[in-house]
C-alpha cells in the first residue's frame, strides 16, 4: 500500500506499517537507545535542528499524523523529539553502514543507499523545502495551510518537487521512516509519549513475560503497554 501525504487513512497505513514490522524494531527504534533529556513538564528544546528547521519538521510530521480521535498526532506523540534526538546518534552520522563510494541507486532491501549521513540529509532537505515553497507559494513550508502543506508532500513523495542536492523522493522515506518510528517506538527513545500509540494498537510493549496471551485470539489484551525503562 502506498502513503500519500494527503491520503485520509494515514492512520490505517501506520497501524498496518507496525503489525507488518518485528516487534524488536519498535521497542529499538531507529537507532541507538537515547533517553529523553527532559522531564514531560519541560519544554523540549532540540539538541541538533536550528529554530527554521525545527519549525518545518514539526509541521511535516504533524501532516503524516494529524490530530485524529483514534489516536494521538505526530507532536502529541513526541515525534519531532524523537527525530531530534536520533540526529546526535551513530545512526544519524552513518556509522552503522558502509557510507564510501560508489553511490548507486539500489531497491529498498539494499538499505540506505544515499551519499548523505541522516543529519546532513535532513539539513539539506528541510533548507531546500522552505526555499522551494517561498518561489513557489511564497511562504515556508511551516507557514503553509493544511491542504497547501499536504500538496507539498504529495510532491515530494511523487519526487516532482525540486529541493536542491537531496532527491524529493528519498528525503520523503526518510521521513516517513522516522516518523513512523518515532510514533511507535520505545518512549525511552524520545517519542510514543506516555505509550499512547501502543495502547491504539493494543500493543504490550517491552512486557517480560505475555505468553499465556500468544494463543487467544479475539480477546482483548488486558494489560497496559510497558516501556523498556
């Protein structure tokens, strides 16, 4: 199934994306473990994005998961933080793979493929978005409205939106791929805040020991989600 930016079942997609995935990816997340450095009653201040940066991330991820009675959105989830979080990672610097030339255009099973570590494809990006939307719409992305916002990314997933050195296409899985992963993953990551997105699923989380559930089928599990903290 493909994601539109503008699709209305984004939610659906999402919950389909997390059943389909191994329940070890979503207690890890996308790279290695970073707590949170803040206490919920602070307010999150990102460690890696600029001010502009941070601005445009966080209406992207609110247009992947908007606000929904299902559930809670990209920024109730804690998403942005999450991705903010990941960028100060061996994740984010390329050190889990092969990062040397040559760089050829691959499928998806070959893993990342791009020249760009994560955090330099997320600067590049995010810079050339908001200049692709001023000559065009005359506006930053984040001070696009909804529907201009989700028309946007639709470009981008379509690949048709120009935004400088980083492909539209690749800098939209690359979202999207944390984006989800922020939505589902361990909070002790940063995001999945207070296990909300769990508990939609109905998902148990980091629990030790739910064996005497595996077998019944159709019964609701009755035990809340439990993080790895």
């Amino acid at each position: 199934m493909k994601v539109i930016g503008i699709s209305p079942h984004r939610r659906n997609f999402l919950r389909k994306a997390v059943t389909a995935a191994p329940a070890v990816a979503l207690i890890a997340g996308a790279g290695v473990g970073v707590a949170a450095s803040v206490s919920p009653a602070e307010a999150y201040r990102p460690a890696y994005f600029t001010d502009v940066e941070w601005q445009t991330l966080m209406a992207l991820v609110q247009r992947l998961i908007p606000p929904n009675s299902d559930g809670p959105s990209a920024l109730e989830a804690g998403v942005h933080e999450f991705i903010d979080l990941q960028m100060n990672t061996p994740y984010a610097y390329g050190k889990l793979w092969f990062m040397q030339a040559p760089f050829v255009a691959s499928p998806p099973e070959f893993g990342y493929q791009f020249h760009m570590a994560p955090r330099d494809l997320y600067r590049s990006a995010l810079a050339g978005l908001n200049t692709a939307t001023q000559q065009k719409l005359g506006k930053g992305f984040a001070a696009l409205d909804a529907a201009q916002q989700d028309a946007v990314i639709g470009e981008l997933e379509k690949g048709t939106l120009a935004i400088g050195e980083v492909p539209p296409a690749v800098f939209f899985g690359q979202l999207l791929q944390n984006t989800r992963e922020g939505y589902f993953s361990d909070p002790v990551h940063g995001g999945n805040k207070d296990m909300a997105a769990w508990r939609m699923i109905n998902f148990p989380g980091a629990r030790g020991d739910y064996m005497d559930w595996v077998e019944q089928y159709g019964k609701h599990y009755p035990l809340p989600p439990a993080s790895i903290a």
